[in-house]
C-alpha cells in the first residue's frame, strides 16, 4: 500500500516528463557519441556509448527523482503524518528506496532499447550479442539503484536540495572520469562502477580502435550492491531516529 502511494506522488510530480526530457537527451548524447563508428564491432561500441552518457546522467536523474519525493516531505510535514499515520520513517524510506528504484530502472533499460533503435536507424550491421546487452544493462540498473539510496538520504537529511543536487551532478562527471581510470582504480570510487560495470572494452587494431565485449568483475559489482544496501539500512534507521526527536 505504500509502494501505491508513493506511485501516486510521483505522479503528481510529473516525475513521467522529466524522464522523458532526460531520455531525449541522452539520445542526443548518445547519438553524437556514436555517430560516425565504424569497425566489427558497432554494437559494441554502441553499449558502450550508453554506458558512458548514463554514467553522466543517472546520478544527476537519481537526484532529481529522489529530491522531489523527499522534498513533499519536508514541506507537507510529512515525517510527522506517517508516524501518526502508523507508518514509520525506515518504512516511508524504504517505500520510497523501492518505487524510485524502479524508476530508475525503468529510465536506464528505456535508454538502452532506444539506443538499439537508433542503431538500426544508424545503420549498424555487426552481430549483436543478446547476453552481454543483458548483463550490461542489469549490471547498470543495481548500480543505479545505489545512488536513489544515496540521494534519498541526502534529501532527507537537508532540506535544501541544492545540496544533493550539486551532488548529483558532481557524481556525473566523476562517472565520466570513472572510465579514464584503471580498474583497479575504479572499484573504490561509488561513480566510477558504470565504468566497472561495463561489458566492453576498447582494443588497439593497427591505426584503428575497435570495441569488444568482456566479462566484468561481477563479484566486485555485487558487493558494492549489498555495501550500499547495507548502508542504506543503516542510514534509514540513523535518520528515523533523527526525525523522531
């Protein structure tokens, strides 16, 4: 019933358009990214074009989704109605953690098939390999899902969302810069797992650079999850407490 509510608020956020405006945008993004690829493997090359504009945009979408859920709550003196209401503030936090998961999700594997749309209007003829498209983009959806927690606590505890948002879009470009550095490098940076999480890699051919798939460090991306799951947990029941006094 929760979940149904918090649906319910989304929807009177116009939270649809905003993520229909940052769809288009990442189209274009994408779309000027890739243009003009060529080589065996396009559809390579073009997975990983949306990894590196979701990288961009995700954190900063996250914000913005996280910030208006939270912030009907501070200004609807919300906290203190669901606890009246017999609804605590780690269950409103983690009904919130749910739905805006899954929109979140929803905005990340839309930008995937629309890119796969754009490449047959682009006109990519490469083989294209269903499995790594698959883990790619749930490898990207868990690691999204970690910055709706992050972002969520954050809105919660400042009423300013300014602050979360400089956030988010600070996250972005560190997602950028998550693919300029090595591996090693990137698993210890939050940002830097769109880098981790990706399934290609670029290869040296003669003068030429050309895209290929690979297996990531899956058990490198699903520890990072369940740390942030945890850490969502823990942060839930610390600001559960703050809103109580």
């Amino acid at each position: 019933m929760n979940m149904v509510r918090e649906f319910r608020k989304l929807k009177r956020l116009k939270i649809p358009y905003i993520l229909l405006g940052m769809s288009l945008l990442t189209g274009l993004m994408i779309g000027a990214n890739f243009s003009g690829s060529s080589g065996k493997g396009q559809y390579a090359m073009l997975l990983q074009s949306v990894n590196f504009v979701l990288a961009l945009l995700v954190p900063i979408t996250a914000a913005v989704v996280s910030n208006l859920s939270i912030d009907m709550e501070h200004r609807g003196h919300g906290w203190i109605f669901n606890v009246t209401s017999g609804v605590s503030t780690v269950r409103l936090l983690w009904s919130k953690f749910l739905v805006d998961s899954i929109v979140i999700c929803c905005f990340v594997i839309f930008n995937y098939l629309s890119a796969l749309f754009l490449g047959r209007l682009l006109g990519v003829t490469s083989s294209f390999n269903l499995i790594f498209w698959l883990s790619n983009i749930v490898c990207i959806c868990l690691v999204s899902t970690t910055f709706i927690g992050f972002h969520i606590l954050c809105a919660s505890r400042w009423e300013n969302q300014l602050i979360s948002m400089a956030i988010g879009v600070l996250g972005g470009l560190l997602g950028i810069y998550g693919f300029l550095l090595p591996d090693v490098l990137a698993r210890f940076i939050p940002w830097g797992y769109f880098a981790v999480s990706s399934h290609v890699i670029f290869t040296e051919q003669g003068n030429t650079f050309d895209a290929v798939y690979l297996y990531p460090p899956y058990l490198w991306i699903f520890g990072y999850f369940v740390a942030s799951i945890a850490l969502f947990y823990w942060g839930s029941y610390l600001t559960s407490q703050e809103k109580a006094k």
